[in-house]
C-alpha cells in the first residue's frame, strides 16, 4: 500500500512514517497545505492520511479541492478536533473515514487498510493492482503477505518490504541502496551493510521455494524463478 501522509508535527511523521513502513506501508509525507494538494497529484497514493490543522492551507480545503479535482483516493482524516460537529464536517467534504488523535497504531492500521481493500474492490479491473508472482510464490495484492503455495511465509517486517521490492521487478537487479532504504526508512544510525543480514536470513527461509536471490556484484539484488 502506498499512503500519503499530510501531517505538521515532524515527530508524529517521523513515527507514523517509521512504524507504518515497518508494517509494510511505503509512506509519502507532506508537512503544509499549500504543498499538499501538488504532492497528492504526483505520488498517486492508494490511500490519504490527512490532518485537519495545518500551514499554509486548512486540511478541510486541501479535501475539497482535491474532490473538486476529480482525485479520488480515499481519505483518513487524522486530527486533535474530534467533535461530532467536526467529524460530520470532514465526511461531507468527501473524507472516507475520520479518525481523533490519540489513536491505537493497530486500529488506525486497520481502518488504512480497510481503506485500500474498498478502493481495490471498487477500482475497473484495469487499474487493479496486480498480484506479484515469482516462481511458487506469490504476495496477495490485499493484504501484503507472501505466499509459498498455499502456505503464508513467516516473514519480518524487514523481510517483507525486501520481498515485495524484489517481486515487483522479478529477473531485474534492485539497488542496494534503493533497497536499503525501503527496509530501513528513516533509521539513520543503520548501517548499509544491515540489508545484507536481512537477506542472508531471507535466504534460509526461502530454500524450500523454487526461486533463487542473487547477489550481483555492484548492482543489488535479483529474484528469479528456479533454483
């Protein structure tokens, strides 16, 4: 799921963009209203995560221009005003759900995702994600995980973000860098050499199936069908 993520308090991005990422969500931020609105446009989001008070441009008129623009995504408002009158304000401006902070990180992941299935289900099959497959494996546009025939892998946070980088480009080379930052977003104190341990263990629990990780020298990581 790609998220779009609108919200002033650089500690509360920081976190939802920590902790989300580690939860398998690629987060965009955005941290004023004037900018919002361009940036929603250009990160064609799967979902909205929008606070209500912020610089430049209120998060009401930053909706209600972006439903005026025809951009439909579905919309979390996420906000500090939790009044009834606020909430029904929000929903009629066109958000999709409204959630009041404080929040429990589970429920709000929850409602994010209920967002996304909604869209999938709603979207002209054209447009629908399709579903990654490489060798015997394949990950569920839905919920994220990955499966070994019928079987769910059991797979680390860090060990899915680097699967599902490495199942969008099956037989290409993905860039260590590029892949280090999708596994550790924003940890700056982690060394690159840490994707190398995620992918050693990601190797042991991938021998049972018919794919191979390579190491290219200088390029990345690749992910092919047989072994």
């Amino acid at each position: 799921m790609k998220l779009f993520l609108v919200e002033d308090d650089p500690s509360m991005q920081s976190a939802l963009q920590r902790t989300l990422s580690r939860r398998g969500i690629e987060v965009t931020v955005c941290g004023d209203g004037t900018q919002a609105l361009a940036a929603w446009t250009h990160t064609h989001p799967d979902v909205v995560m929008l606070d209500l008070t912020l610089p430049g441009m209120d998060g009401l008129l930053v909706l209600e221009q972006a439903r005026r623009q025809g951009l439909k995504t579905p919309v979390l408002i996420l906000t500090a005003r939790g009044t009834v009158g606020d909430r029904i304000v929000g929903l009629n401006t066109g958000a999709d759900d409204y959630l009041p902070k404080p929040f429990d990180l589970d429920e709000l992941e929850a409602r994010l995702r209920a967002l996304h299935r909604r869209q999938l289900a709603t979207a002209p099959e054209s447009t629908a994600l399709p579903t990654l497959r490489v060798g015997d494996l394949h990950c569920d546009k839905d919920s994220g995980a990955i499966y070994l025939g019928g079987q769910v892998l059991e797979l680390t946070p860090r060990e899915l973000a680097l699967m599902r980088a490495l199942m969008a480009k099956p037989g290409h080379a993905v860039p260590k860098e590029r892949l280090f930052e999708l596994v550790f977003p924003g940890e700056d104190g982690v060394q690159p050499e840490a994707i190398e341990v995620v992918v050693y263990r990601l190797r042991k629990k991938l021998a049972p199936a018919q794919v191979t990780l390579m190491t290219l020298r200088g390029l990345g990581y690749l992910l092919k069908a047989g072994q």
